[in-house]
C-alpha cells in the first residue's frame, strides 16, 4: 500500500468505515434536531450540530482546495466555523447539514481516488496534499469522539454497540 492508498484507507475510516474509534456517519445516525442541538453543561461546551458545522467548514476549504476552485467561506476565526446553517429546531435544516457532509466527503473521496501515488508530496496551497489531508481526517477523529461524548451524556449513544 503507497501512501496515498493509506491516506484514502484513512479517509474512509473518518467517515463510514468502522476501525478504533466510530466514524462520523456512524455517530450522526438517528440523530434529531434536538439532539443536535443540545448544549452540554459548560461555557465552552458546543452542540453536534456545531461541531458538524465547524467540521463541515474545513472539509468543504479541502475540497475547494483539491478542485482548484475558490472557498466562499467567510470565517474570520475558528469560532465562527461552529455556526450552523439553521435554526435549533429546524430538522431539515439539520439533515441538510448531514447531507451536506455525506456529499463534501464523497467528493473529496473521489477527488483523493483520482490522484496518483506521488500527489502526497505536492503542495495544497503551501503544505502537502498528504499533510493536509491528514490533518483533516485527525481533526474529524478529534470531533467525533466529542460528539459521541455528547451523545453519552445525552444517553443517546447505545450502551452497547458492536465493531471490529
């Protein structure tokens, strides 16, 4: 396996692909608005559905990247990232924003199938496809288990769930 195998290999099992930790789709199944935004206790704590959002910001900048193609995002900080895209109560809104992700990262599946071995290397703007594609995918592993910490302590993760 070269290294832009391993990184698609990687990239598959940050989304649907079970390996140690949940991927992404597993984490968001069934989950409803009012999961998605329920607040833990704690001033710095943020939703699903913000934690979504900000993963989805940073996703959709690698795939603009990949397509050579301008981001339109506008955040001006990190914290801006985590704005969802509706209201707290508005399941379309929520599961427009799940699709959404399903969609930027198959996209970006296809864009990291397309490429051969030595793309790893090559720069995206400045630092390597390889790097910050592995960048991503640690950050999605990072946000995951924050939104299955949340969804524990919402008591909507199952107590048992079966993996590798």
């Amino acid at each position: 396996m070269n290294r832009m195998e391993l990184l698609v290999h990687e990239w598959e099992c940050t989304y649907d692909k079970e390996d140690w930790y949940p991927p992404l789709k597993h984490a968001l199944d069934g989950v409803t608005v009012a999961q998605a935004s329920w607040r833990p206790e704690g001033e710095a704590a943020n939703t699903i559905w913000e934690n979504l959002s900000h993963l989805l910001y940073f996703k959709e900048r690698l795939l603009h990247r990949l397509s050579g193609t301008d981001f339109p995002g506008t955040a001006e900080t990190n914290d801006d990232t985590f704005q969802p895209s509706g209201a707290p109560d508005d399941e379309a809104a929520w599961q427009a924003a799940v699709q959404r992700m399903e969609e930027v990262h198959r996209g970006i599946h296809e864009k990291l199938r397309s490429l051969s071995g030595d793309a790893f290397d090559q720069p995206l703007p400045t630092i390597s496809i390889g790097q910050s594609v592995m960048s991503i995918i640690l950050h999605d592993a990072f946000h995951t288990g924050q939104i299955v910490q949340i969804r524990k302590l919402q008591g909507s993760w199952p107590a048992r769930r079966s993996f590798l």
